[in-house]
C-alpha cells in the first residue's frame, strides 16, 4: 500500500476514508525538521548551508513513516498547497533519504489539493508531480533571514536593552505599526467644533432630520462653528427664518457585494462580527478544513473555481429565487503575488450545506462556517438596488440652508444574505426619508447644536492591523495570525477591549531599532524584501543572491553597535522620545527639571523586568518616579503615576499602583530604611475602580493568624496566594473556593478543611504511622515496623522497606522474619551501614559533579536565543 503523508492526524482521517485499504495514511505533526538554536545553524562563510535536525518529538512520526514504507516503496507527500506545505514535503524526503528509508527505486510524488473532498483528493491522486524547489527555496530564503535577524539582533537588545525579549523580520515592523499609532494618539489635540441639526416636519406631519450646510449664505466647513457662542447664533438664525424644500433630487444607485473571503479578510470580518482574534480565526478554520467542509483557508486568491461559481449559483435559485441570480456569473480576479498562493478563495466546499447542516459542536466553528458560506453566495448574488435622496431646504433669503439625505432598498439583492462589516462609523446616509416635494414648507419641531471634538486615529485592532500590514505588503497569509501572536506573547504589546496597546518595552524595542537599525524596520524595506521572497517562488530569483546581499549589510549593522553603552541608548532612546516623556510646560519651564528636588533632571530608565519608568539623576538622594509616558497620564480605573490614594492609616498613605502584574495596594512610600513596602495584590475579581480603604488595609494584613492546630499547636494561617485563597497547617495548604472565606472562616472550618486536603493527598508529607513497632534490629540498632502500603503490607528499618511475602499477614510477623527481610533487601541494593559509600569516593563524585555543572553553565551561550525563529514566517 503507498504510504500518503499529510499534516495532521484529523486531515488523515478524513482522507483515509476517501483513499481506502489501499493507501496507508500517516500525519507528519507538522514540521518534521529546524534549524537548531545556537551558532552555526546558518552557515553565512559557506553559500548559507543550513544545518538542520529532526525534533525530538519528530523522530517517531518519521520512523512511523520509515517503517511503513519498509512494506510498500511508495512515498505520496500530500503536504498543504503553500510553501509552508511544500517544505513540510521536502523535510520529509530530505530525512527519510537520510536515514535511507528513500532508496533508489523508492517512487515518490508530491500531490496537492484545495479542498479535503472525495473528488479533490481522487484527482489530485491522478496528477502527481515533483517537490517544487522554487517554492522550498522561497521558504530557506525565509527561514534563513529570519534566523539571521533573530539569532543576531536579540543578544544586542538583550546586552544594550535590558529586559528586551528578542526581535524578528516582520514582528519589529508590524509593532512599529502600533507603537507609531500610540503615539500619535498621545500627539494629538483635540479640536473642539459644533454643527447644528434640526428636527422638521413635513405638511403631511411626517418627521426627519436635516444639517445646517449654509449660514450667512456661506457654504459651511466642518470647523466653521467653533464654539457654544458661535452655535447658538446660528441656531437663532435657523429658528428666525421661514424654510421650504427648494430641491429634491433622487438618484438610483447600485451596491455590489464584496468579493469572497482570502485569508486577509476572513481575518477581519470574523473580528468585527466575533471579536474573533487572528490566531482563533485560523485555528477554526483549520479544523473546518481538515474535517472537509472549506477549502485551504491561506491564500491571497479570490478566484472561485467554474464548478463552484456553478454550484453557488445553483443554491441561490434554489434557495432565493431566480430574481437573485444575474444574468452571468460574478468574476474575481486579483494578482497574486506568487505562485504558493495563487489558488481559489476560501468557500464552501458543498453550497448546498448550510451552517444547520454541519456534523461539528464547536460553535465557533458554526460561526465561522456560515460566514464564509454567506459570503460565497452573496458574491455570486444579484447586485443591491437604492435609490438615494438628497433634499435641500433654504431660507427665502437665502443666508440659511439645510441638507437631509436619505436611501430606500428598491431590491436588497445580496443584503438579503450577508453585508460585509465596516471598521468605521457608519454615517446618516442610509436613513430613509418620508415623501418630500419640491416647494414643501417645512414646520420646525426643534433645532438643536451638538458639540464635537476631533477624535484621534483609533487603536488597532488585530483586524485593522492586518488590513494594514496587506496594504504594505507586510507578511503574506501564512504570516498574519503568528505574527500578531508573536508580539502579544512576548510582552511587546496587549489587548485591551479588542485593541492593540503597546506596552514599555515595545516602545523601546522599537526606539531602539529605529535608530539603530532603521533600514530593517522599515515598511518599504520590509515590503521589497517580501517581494524578492515572492520572485524566488516564482523561479526568477536566486534565493542566496537575496540572502547574500541582505547579510552584507545587515552584518555590518550588528558590527556597529558592539560598542554602544547602555547609558549612551538609553540617552539617545530619551532624545528620541523627549516630545512625547517631556512635552512642552505650559508656562514654559523645563519639563525634565525634577518636580520633587527641583534640581535633578528626568530621564528614562529601565528595569532588569524590562520595565521603563521616569526617575530622577540625584537617585537615590531624590526617588521620584513616574510612569513611563507623558506626565498626568491616568488610566481607566483613575490610577495615575504615582498611584491613587485610597485613605490615611495611621501616618501611613494607602495608595493603590498599577503594576506589571496587575493593580496591588501600598501602605506608605519607598524610603532608604524601608525601600520595598508592605504590599498586597487585588485577587482576581476584585474591580480597582471598586476598591476602598477598608478593602485596602484587609489585603495588606494578610496572612491572618486563625489560631493554633488542636492537634499540635502550630498556627493556622489564612491567606491569598499564586493559586488564590487557602489556608497553611505547616507545609499543608488547602484551597478555599472564596476570596472572602479568606477574612472570616474560624478554626472548626480551617480544621476541616485542612482534613479533607490531607485524605485527598494520602496525607503525602506526613510520616506513615507503623500498624505494629517490632522492636530495634537486632545486628544495627533502630526500630523496625510494620507498615500498610499503596502496594500491600511492608517492613521499614530506616530507609529501607521489604515487602511483605504473599500470603502473610501483618499481625503474624516477627522481628527476627522482619530483620531478615531488611537484610536482604539492603544487600541487593548493596546498602546497610556497613556498606555506606566510602568518603573519598564521595568527594570525588561531588567534584565530578560540580564539573559537570559548570559545563552546563556554559552550554547555553552558544545558542542562548530564543527568538531565533520569526514571526511565524517559518
């Protein structure tokens, strides 16, 4: 039977039961081959040699397939259809050749298929064809540079930048992107203006909506009412005056439906509509599509295959009617960028499924299936029909004009299945308006002004990010989801409320590279290189002329900044950074002069945490700090720089901090005899926008003392932990289901409760008690007892225990039967005391010891990173 390779274990299910007894099906759990992390790995004196080896948890998979092609010397490689796949493919055949599983005669054959269908498998099984080395070369191109870039550029962040985590091709470019954006929003200034909205009446009593657009017979720009003066003037003047419609004018119009998912907006449409992130998106889909229901769901296509056009327009006639079906079918086509991702769009693999029909539990995957069903009908469906309205109504004068606009669905075509979501506020143009005549006079109900301030650019979400990253050509579909991960794992940035806040240390990580490696985060660098990556895909391009020319620069890079000092990047990083840690003081004093000694300057620091803060240069005579940002910044729950003040106790100030593992109250401040005060983190489910004095000072009394154990006097204690409440007998910890138990459970609780902890452990760490005490051996001295074990009845004398034979029972046993036992089992063990290990021996094997140790203390710098691999790019 040929042995057929794919992925994962679900996709060869599904395709065992396709191809039958005659093909043996096996997963590959992935990547079967890396490149080890330490030095050497790429080899840049020797043309980019790759040294690469078979992951541990590899090896069975692959002598699993070994093993299976010893019976049939057949090799069917059915990897994914992208480049991804196709080096999953080349892996295998390079390691099975290897370990010469791959003979000379052995046949192999590389299929591909879009879809996990009887009849996409069947016939992809008909059209072998070779491993695509312009595709494999894409992917050492890829893999290469980002080993290069992580493996080079994190030691220098970690020996210029402390607590930095490590760096990456895409993943440094993709948070400049938000840390760019974050600072533009702390840039920005609001621009206060008002417009003027007026509540009217039709002669026939009907009500809508109009804007002031002309006052004083001047056409109105958005700031020309400027102020709450400024408004109710031109109120007055709408209120003054007499209005009739002087135009209406009605326009068809025809609204297309969007074209059909590729990875890029399956992503975003699933965060609108779900709150879905990248990597929940993809995992989802995923699934969907090793269980057969979608095709591959990583692709920069959105061309639909004939048979599917005509299976979709099949299902709209049956389902909507033949009013819902254009004349032709609907075309999409875009470039793409290379050849690993120019097959179809993600769709249905069957039209005629809908979500109700498919055999899964997981709602997401529920979810997700009706959206890219939806959409697949929906592009192949009848345009929309509007009408769309403008009306104006004026003064007789002329110095007053107003506008109201409106639509009316004449046919909702595609609407009536699926509308694509939008990232930005909808405005008042799909009102629908009542019958309104030219000449109508119109009735005021009411004119209101409306105030409005200018609002900054919003916060990335993961969707909007990866909307941008495409239109910079940032990472391609096989990159998107890790990427964004990737920077969130690593403390760089996080997600508040679905949006993208960078964190300390992604900012200056990315201060840092900008100034020092600004070519490498560049977007238009970034972009080139992708699209060298692309024409080595395509056969256009060697792949170690693009790594040639990239290492020769970028080396001489690293090279420059083995002399930086950590004071002169954190002194450029303050530069950098002055406009948004130091802006401008209203009274024009020096905004880095230290508001506490009034004579040290402020400057940015870090913390081996990689945390960043603003300090004071006379440290530690003057300890001021604030957070790092610009000064008076608050967050959400009002807990500003220097924390919030909850009350007085006794001479101390009770203040609650936000810190890097979550909101914690203070008692008192940071002096030279007590530089780290009594602390107290909030538990989880405790709101800091709720906490209050009294909540305050129970945190910081803990642990609480409940009393003393009945049974041998030591304290009991109460408190709140790692793993949240319990209560302490000695080294016995029992959790408690409620914070609040914490300040109020008694002895007779505790007691209990430390019982019940003690039985579900069989009591592990407390000495067993011995059923019987026989009495002190007879040839060493020391009590010998018999016991009742896990594995049945035993004997102790110190640390050895015997057995019990078969059959004998505990209260039969005698001391000199015990003893015997004891003895031979220390002689199998070569123990007893007579045979304790000589001291010299001991003194050896200590020094042998600690000789070992510190070779494993070396070991690690060789390949000391852990960010050698990208952003998922690999």
């Amino acid at each position: 039977m040929p042995v057929v390779v794919v992925e994962s274990p679900a996709k060869a299910k599904t395709i065992n039961k396709y191809l039958g007894d005659d093909y043996t099906v096996l997963a590959s759990y992935g990547h079967v081959r890396d490149l080890p992390p330490k030095d050497g790995s790429v080899d840049t004196d020797n043309g980019f040699d790759m040294l690469w080896e078979v992951a541990s948890d590899s090896k069975k998979h692959v002598k699993a397939i070994a093993d299976a092609l010893a019976q049939d010397n057949a090799l069917i490689l059915a990897t994914d259809p992208d480049r991804e796949g196709e080096a999953i493919s080349w892996h295998l055949q390079e390691a099975l050749t290897k370990r010469r599983s791959i003979k000379k005669d052995t046949a192999v054959s590389r299929v591909v298929f879009n879809a996990i269908t009887k009849n996409a498998v069947t016939e992809a099984m008909q059209n072998p064809r070779q491993v695509d080395m312009p595709l494999v070369e894409a992917y050492l191109a890829r893999r290469a540079l980002d080993y290069l870039v992580g493996f080079n550029l994190s030691p220098v962040l970690w020996r210029k930048l402390p607590g930095a985590k490590s760096a990456g091709r895409v993943q440094s470019v993709t948070l400049r992107l938000i840390v760019e954006r974050e600072m533009e929003i702390e840039a920005f200034r609001a621009r206060e203006y008002w417009s003027v909205k007026a509540l009217l009446a039709t002669p026939r009593g009907q009500e809508f909506e109009a804007r002031l657009t002309v006052l004083a017979g001047k056409k109105l720009d958005r700031y020309d009412i400027a102020n709450e003066t400024q408004a109710e003037m031109a109120v007055q003047a709408v209120t003054s005056r007499d209005l009739s419609v002087s135009s209406v004018e009605a326009k068809p119009a025809n609204r297309n439906p969007a074209a059909p998912f590729m990875t890029s907006t399956l992503q975003q449409e699933a965060s609108r509509k779900f709150g879905m992130g990248a990597r929940q998106t993809m995992s989802t889909a995923q699934r969907l599509y090793e269980a057969g229901y979608i095709t591959y769901m990583r692709t920069d296509g959105i061309d639909m295959a004939p048979e599917a056009v005509s299976m979709a327009r099949d299902a709209i006639a049956e389902r909507y009617g033949k009013e819902y079906l254009p004349a032709s079918p609907r075309i999409y086509k875009n470039k793409a960028k290379n050849a690993q991702e120019a097959h179809e769009c993600i769709r249905p693999t069957d039209m005629r499924l809908d979500a109700g029909g498919l055999r899964v539990t997981e709602d997401d995957q529920r979810k997700l299936y009706d959206l890219i069903w939806k959409r697949t009908l929906a592009c192949q469906m009848e345009a929309a029909r509007l009408e769309r309205t403008t009306v104006d109504i004026t003064s007789k004068d002329g110095q007053v004009g107003l506008r109201a606009t409106g639509q009316v669905v004449l046919f909702d075509g595609f609407l009536r299945v699926y509308e694509e979501g939008r990232d930005d506020v909808v405005d008042d143009d799909d009102k629908r308006l009542p019958q309104i005549d030219e000449g109508d006079r119109m009735d005021k109900r009411s004119v209101t002004p409306e105030q409005h301030f200018t609002q900054p650019p919003p916060r990335y979400t993961e969707a909007t990010l990866v909307k941008r990253m495409e239109e910079l050509g940032i990472g391609r579909p096989s990159t998107y989801a890790s990427i964004v991960t990737t920077i969130q794992d690593r403390g760089y940035v996080r997600k508040d409320k679905n949006r993208l806040i960078p964190e300390d240390k992604g900012r200056l990580v990315t201060a840092f590279l900008e100034n020092y490696f600004r070519k490498y985060v560049g977007y238009d660098f970034t972009a080139d290189l992708e699209d060298q990556l692309d024409n080595v895909s395509a056969g256009d391009a060697d792949y170690k002329d693009v790594l040639a020319r990239f290492w020769r620069d970028f080396s001489a890079a690293i090279a420059e900044t083995a002399e930086l000092r950590i004071t002169e990047v954190l002194e450029k990083i303050n530069e950098v950074l002055e406009p948004h840690l130091f802006p401008p003081k209203e009274d024009g004093s020096d905004p880095r002069l230290c508001p506490n000694c009034g004579e040290g300057r402020l400057s940015m620091r870090t913390a081996r945490s990689g945390g960043a803060f603003i300090g004071c240069s006379n440290y530690p005579d003057c300890r001021y700090t604030r957070a790092f940002g610009p000064p008076g910044l608050e967050d959400d729950e009002g807990i500003g720089p220097d924390g919030k003040l909850l009350g007085i106790d006794g001479d101390d100030e009770i203040r609650l901090f936000k810190g890097r593992f979550g909101p914690y109250v203070q008692r008192g401040a940071a002096t030279e005899e007590q530089p780290k005060p009594p602390r107290a983190s909030l538990p989880k489910g405790w709101p800091p926008e709720d906490l209050d004095l009294e909540k305050a000072l129970m945190l910081l009394s803990l642990p609480r003392e409940i009393g003393p154990h009945p049974d041998d006097g030591e304290i009991i204690e109460a408190g709140i932990g790692r793993y949240g409440p319990y209560v302490k007998h000695n080294r016995l910890y029992a959790n408690l289901p409620e914070v609040e138990e914490v300040f109020t459970i008694g002895m007779n609780r505790a007691v209990e409760e430390l019982a019940k902890k003690a039985a579900s452990r069989g009591n592990r760490g407390a000495a067993a008690k011995p059923l019987r005490e026989l009495g002190e051996h007879p040839g060493q001295g020391g009590v010998i007892g018999v016991y009742d074990g896990r594995y049945g009845p035993y004997v102790k004398w110190e640390k050895i225990n015997a057995t019990l034979p078969k059959g004998t029972e505990p209260e039969s046993v005698t001391l000199e039967q015990a003893a015997g036992l004891i003895d031979e089992k220390a002689a199998k063990k070569g123990g007893g005391r007579k045979k304790a290990a000589k001291k010299p021996a001991a003194k050896k094997t200590a020094a042998k010891k600690a000789t070992t140790k510190k070779t494993a203390t070396k070991k690690p710098a060789a390949g000391k990173t852990a960010a050698q691999k990208d952003d998922g790019d690999a």
